[in-house]
C-alpha cells in the first residue's frame, strides 16, 4: 500500500501507541486521522458507520481497547472481554465493503499460558491464554478468526499483528490501570523521594517479559501497513526477555532508589515466560527492533520525571 497521501484512520489514535503511530505516519506523509476515545463510539455500528462517512480513509489501524495490568484484568474480565470483543467486530463490519486495508493489533496474551519459548505464530492456538488475561486475550483473538473468515468470504485485506509488552514516554503511569514498567518507574520515583525503605512487588519476580519500545511497535505497524497483505499473524517485539525480579532491580538502579524489593507472592504472577519469535516481521516486511531496553527505559524515567513535574 502507498501511504503517501492516503487517509489513514487510526482509532484509539490519541492513545500510547495510537499517538505514535499517528506520528510516524505523518512523517511518510499520509492523511491520518486519530480517532480518540470520545470522538466516536466503536462499540456501535451506526457510529462506525458515521466515522467512516466523515473521515473516507483508504485503510484503517484499528487499536482502540481497554487494556490495563494483572489487576484491571482482573477486577472487569467480562468488561475487558465484552467491549474489546464488540468494537473489533462491529469496525470490521462496517470497513469490509469500504475499506480497502484494515490493521488490526491483538496482543501477547492470546498466547496459550505455556506456550514454548519463544512464541511462534503458528502455535498461537495450542493451548488456553493465561488466566488473569484469558478474557482480554481471546477477545483480541477473534479478531483474527474474523479478520481470516472475511478475508475468505470478501476478499477483505485484513492483517494482524501481535505486538509484545510496550514501554515508553507516554505510557500510562495510573497504577490501577498501568502496565508493569510505568508501575515500577512510578513506585520506585515515590520511594525515592519519600526515602522509603521498602517497596513490594506482586509475584515472586520469577516470570519473564519481552518488551519493545513504542516508537518500534508504531514503525513495524507502519512497514506492515505498507508491505503485509498476508493472511497469517505476525509477532512484533524486540525477541529478547528479561526477568521480572531484574526488571525491577533495572527499573530502581534508573531511578536512582536505593531500598530493598519484597515480593508478595500471595499475588499472581501471570503468565509464566514470554518471549517471542520475531522472525516472521523480518522476513515479511524488514521489521527489527532498533532501541536498546536500557536506553529507553532511561529515556521513559526522564520523560515521567518531567511529566509529573508539570
């Protein structure tokens, strides 16, 4: 696809990676079209309808969800599995017969919760996803049977990525509703300047995560948006883990606290391991993380540092 000079809507567009891809976008010089949260209602057809009367896009990005922590998740699974679920089917309706792309982004917790190491997209339904997620998880991933089922039927030109855990400037720091590196970078920036002795930490830090930089997740959406027409899922991540347990003392050594961790391990610690593999990305449209961890994890620090400060 020629993205100079297409209309692109981008619904969840003001968010964390909605904001970055919006701007990475612009930068190839495509129309984009950032759809926030109270623009339009996703979860009704008439209004999905009414965007696309409004905006007439080319293609869509759709990344609107409601996402949040092992704690969110658990407090609203059925919302976390009913609104998610409802906005991708009813945006994928209404764009078959007007849209000429859709890219829809699902999420590392469709995985099966022992999947193998590392996750390949092939074995994406070899198990059940990981408790405290499975209702967010296997919402994202009936947009895929969906998308594939169009693709089918109507020749849609439906794809989508599964984007690992995303991390920084700009990420939501709430700790009821964050993600673990804005939650740690926030507890550990309190400790410090509370001089806190302590700070605990759900699980036992055993559990392993992957991340990828959000201006890298927003460049392999725009590569695919441009280079990808396939049927299949695509992993987009950096292909490297880190423990929890050394997430944390990574994440206190940035912000310059110096007390002890304790770990709740009354408290779940999620799905076990994640890593995937991001070879289908390379092959299929040259996508490869760029940004090293601990440089953008120094850079998200100094960012919520001047947030805050606000």
């Amino acid at each position: 696809m020629r993205l100079e000079d297409s209309t692109v809507v981008v619904t969840g567009g003001t968010g964390f990676l909605g904001r970055h891809l919006v701007a990475e976008l612009e930068r190839v010089g495509t129309k984009v079209v950032g759809v926030g949260s109270g623009d339009y209602d996703l979860r009704s057809r008439a209004t999905i309808e009414r965007l696309l009367d409004d905006k007439q896009p080319d293609a869509l990005v759709h990344l609107a969800a409601i996402v949040g922590g092992i704690g969110a998740n658990r407090a609203e699974p059925g919302r976390f599995f009913y609104e998610n679920a409802l906005m991708g089917i009813e945006v994928l309706e209404a764009c078959r017969t007007r849209v000429a792309k859709i890219l829809l982004a699902g999420t590392v917790c469709a995985y099966p919760k022992h999947a193998k190491i590392p996750f390949r997209e092939n074995e994406l339904w070899d198990g059940y996803p990981e408790e405290t997620n499975a209702p967010y998880g296997l919402a994202k991933k009936m947009l895929l049977v969906q998308a594939q089922a169009y693709r089918e039927q109507y020749g849609l030109n439906a794809i989508y990525l599964l984007p690992v855990n995303l991390y920084g400037p700009g990420d939501n720091f709430d700790l009821a509703s964050g993600h673990v590196i804005p939650a740690m970078i926030r507890r550990f920036l309190e400790a410090r300047d509370a001089h806190t002795r302590e700070v605990v930490l759900w699980g036992d830090g055993s559990p392993t995560r992957e991340f990828v930089h959000v201006r890298d997740a927003a460049r392999a959406f725009r590569l695919a948006l441009e280079h990808y027409d396939g049927a299949e899922p695509v992993n987009v991540g950096s292909g490297h883990e880190i423990a929890i347990c050394d997430l944390a003392e990574q994440v206190a050594a940035t912000v310059g606290y110096s007390g002890s961790i304790k770990w709740d391990t009354s408290k779940p610690n999620g799905q076990p391991f994640r890593r995937l593999d991001v070879s289908r990305a390379q092959r299929a449209f040259d996508f490869k993380a760029s940004i090293d961890f601990g440089t953008g994890l120094a850079e998200t620090v100094a960012w919520y540092e001047r947030y805050r400060a606000r």
